[in-house]
C-alpha cells in the first residue's frame, strides 16, 4: 500500500484529500465513500501535496475519531497507515463501503460523484436503500462500542427468561450464547443485533431506534383544544424489550376501558383488544428496517383509530395482498431473540391472530399500507351495530356485576340474597341496583313483594 506521496493518485471517485483538522470536511467524505464504493482519505496534505495543519499523527488520529462521532451511524475507517509529509504529518486510511445508510448529524445524505461529495437524491436514497444486504446486516460490528456497553442486568434477564422457554437447551457460559446468537462477533464487539437487544444506550450508537407515540384528541392531527397539535406526547428508547414494555404501558394507560359482563363473567374491556395492539407493536419493533436512519416508530392514537408505522417497506416477496399467507423475517435474530424473551408467542402468527382478535372484538380487521420505505397497521376503534347493541356491553358498578354471577351461578337472585352478597350496602341502594338492570333489559323481575326474584331477561 503506499506510504509515500509518490504513490498516491489524483481525486477523484474513491481518492479524496484534506489537509486540515476539520472534522466536519473529514466526516463529509467518511460518510460519501461508505454511502457509494469506499476509497481513500489523504489526510495531512492537499491535492497539490501542500502540508496542512497536523503536526503529529496523533492530531491526525484525533481529527478521524471526532469525525466519526459526527456520522450517523458513526462510518469505520481501517488501513491506517502514516503518510510521509514534508514538514509535518499525514495519513492514508481507508473507508469500505457500508452494509448501513450514513448520514451526517445534521440528517443530510452524501455520496461521492466524481472527486465531489454530493447530497444524495430521493431516488438515490431509494437505491441505497434496496441495494443494501439486509440479513447480515444484523452481525456487523458497532463501530466503537465495546462488551461494555451492553447491560449485564438485560442479558441475564433474557437468559432467563430463555431458560424457562427452552429448559432442555444447554447452558453455555455467557459471552459464548451472546455469541450463538449473533449479538457479539468473535472479538467481543457488539453487532448491531446485540445492541438492539442489550445495550446499555443503543441510540449513542443507532439514534434511529426509537420510538414516538403521540395521542390527539380528533381524527385528525389536533390537540385537545382543537388546534393543530396533540394531547400528549411520549419518546421511549433503550433496547428494543425497554421500548416495547415502556410504548405498551402508555398506550395501555391512553386506551378507553370499561366494565362488561359477557355469558355472566365480569371482564375488563379496552378500546382496542391488547392482544392485537401488542402484537402491532411487537412486530414494528421486530421487523423494522434499521438501516434506515433519522425516524423511528411512531404511534399515533386518534379519537377513532391507532396507526402503528415502523420505516422501510415490506421486505423480500412479501405484498400487501399477500402478507396474510406469507412469512419473511427482515430481521431474523432479532425476531428470535423477542422470541426467545416471550414477547412473540408464536413465529409467523402475528399478523394472523392481529386479523383474529379485532374481528373477534367487533372492530374491523386491520388495515395495512406500505407506501414508500414504511409500513402502516390501523387499528379502528368502531364496533359493527349489531355487537354493540348486547345489553352486556353496558356499563355496570361492583355490586351489579356481583349480582350477575349470582344469577349465573344459581339462575335466579332475590333481594334477600343481594343483602348477603352486599351486607355493608343499604336495602334502597340495593333495590335501586335491581331495578336499573331491569329497565336495562338485563334482568326480568318475576313474582312480587317476598317472593320477588330476578332472573336473566
């Protein structure tokens, strides 16, 4: 490899020279040659072969490491090798071209044309995007981070949680299952898997995984008062198992519940059926494309429905006409590793038991959209006519859905007996209980004075 000026060669599509320290114009091109083919960063000298301004090779490996912290996700540099400069110091390094999108801090795209870094176009990105392998994208290395940055407490957790699942596997020390499993390469590094799963904070690392939910008040992108805005707004990061347990808690405290009686069973009844709103969230988080940097999930929650968008586009052969029937997994570790933490119950069934549970509660099945590089589940909160017109789904105190169980258990109630179900509640109130299920059509009163009894309508 050269090591001399004498062995450089012009600028152009794969060489590139800085002669300064700046770590904005050095992180420029780190992130143009990953985003294109790769090439060579001349640091320390122009393309006239004019020393810059690094004395020592220190300043030059200094300047590289500032400008990789700028690149989103941060770009590697390998070859390092000093570059003889009159009067001063240099490097020659190497940039590969990515398995990842880059981008620089400030969000914009570049790619290298000519010996010019220049912003990528919609369609270029597009391109970079689809040109990317995804299955090992999983296994590559985090640049910079070390064992360290993954958290001893979540990896013990999913051990065992793993345990439980699969009792008869064998267990292995640690680091070795970490391994296995595709979330540490040979070195000890953290592959992008096992940061997305342990680490201590992923985003440092890929700011894209992350999550927003957002509740407003209409059907529209309106805040409480009916402006433009919204009601309440939520930013969940950590590993992905976090993001998850933390987005579920605040939708499950946004989601309208109720008191029912079904067949005589008391159940709590919410908006949405949680199983599909779990299995919704469940899967964004699963199966988005995280290459794709500068958005996150989002939740949005409407007077009427919930859209869950997770970026990129349905993977491989998958359609939206055949989503039901066909299974691919974009991101198959970390499918396995939620698999294995119990957050999936079942590989290739999400979707399917999703369509299940909202028809089964009344709602229509849900809606899905892929346009562009993100893919959309509606949940919609209306409920057929006929489902919600059951005297069951009405609303009922503590007291009258004892009464139910009563009637449920031994086929009638009579006031006497709801004294003893109820004996710190006085006789009106209990009277006055019994009388409203039967203007509700819910019981029928049947005899009277002491031999008044009610049974199911």
């Amino acid at each position: 490899m050269p090591t001399t000026l004498s062995g450089l060669q012009k600028p152009g599509h794969q060489w590139a020279y800085i002669a300064d320290g700046e770590p904005g114009a050095i992180a420029e091109t780190l992130v143009a040659f990953a985003n294109s083919d790769g090439g060579w960063l001349v640091l320390g000298i122009d393309a006239e072969g004019a020393a810059g301004a690094f004395v020592t090779d220190d300043e030059a490996a200094d300047a590289v490491r500032a400008a990789e912290r700028l690149c989103r996700p941060p770009v590697r540099t390998v070859d390092w090798q000093p570059l003889a400069v009159p009067g001063g110091a240099g490097a020659l390094l190497r940039v590969e071209r990515s398995n990842e999108l880059h981008t620089l801090e400030d969000g914009r795209v570049l790619v290298r044309r000519g010996a010019e870094n220049t912003p990528a176009t919609g369609d270029e990105i597009t391109r970079l995007l689809s040109s990317r392998p995804v299955g090992e994208f999983e296994l590559q290395p985090i640049p910079g981070a070390t064992r360290e940055d993954l958290a001893e407490e979540i990896i013990d957790e999913y051990l065992e949680r793993r345990q439980k699942r699969s009792p008869r596997q064998a267990i292995l020390p640690k680091d070795k299952l970490l391994q296995q499993i595709g979330a540490l390469t040979e070195d000890r590094t953290p592959t992008v898997a096992g940061m997305l799963l342990f680490g201590k904070d992923p985003q440092f690392f890929m700011p894209q995984c992350r999550a927003v939910f957002v509740k407003f008040a209409d059907t529209q992108p309106r805040g409480p008062e009916g402006a433009l805005g919204y009601g309440r707004r939520e930013e969940f990061t950590g590993p992905l198992p976090l993001i998850i347990d933390r987005a579920w808690r605040v939708i499950w405290e946004e989601m309208d519940k109720r008191a029912v009686v079904k067949g005589l069973q008391r159940q709590e009844e919410t908006e949405y059926p949680s199983t599909a709103v779990r299995e919704a969230l469940v899967n964004a988080v699963a199966h988005r494309d995280y290459r794709i940097t500068g958005r996150g999930i989002e939740i949005r929650m409407y007077s009427d429905r919930m859209e869950i968008t997770s970026p990129g586009g349905l993977p491989a052969h998958i359609t939206l006409d055949n989503l039901v029937e066909e299974h691919y997994s974009r991101n198959p570790r970390l499918v396995n590793g939620l698999y294995q933490w119990g957050y999936i119950e079942e590989l290739g069934l999400g979707i399917d038991r999703m369509i299940e549970d909202m028809v089964k509660a009344g709602h229509p099945p849900p809606k899905f959209e892929s346009p562009g590089h993100r893919f959309t589940v509606i949940l919609y909160n209306t409920r057929d006519q006929e489902r919600a017109a059951q005297p069951w789904e009405s609303n009922m105190n503590e007291r009258q859905l004892k009464a139910l169980e009563y009637v449920q258990q031994n086929g009638f109630i009579t006031n006497s007996d709801y004294r003893q179900i109820c004996p710190h509640v006085g006789a009106e109130t209990l009277r006055l209980d019994l009388a409203d299920m039967v203007n509700r059509g819910i019981l029928l009163k049947i005899g009277d004075k002491r031999g008044t009894r009610y049974i199911l309508k």
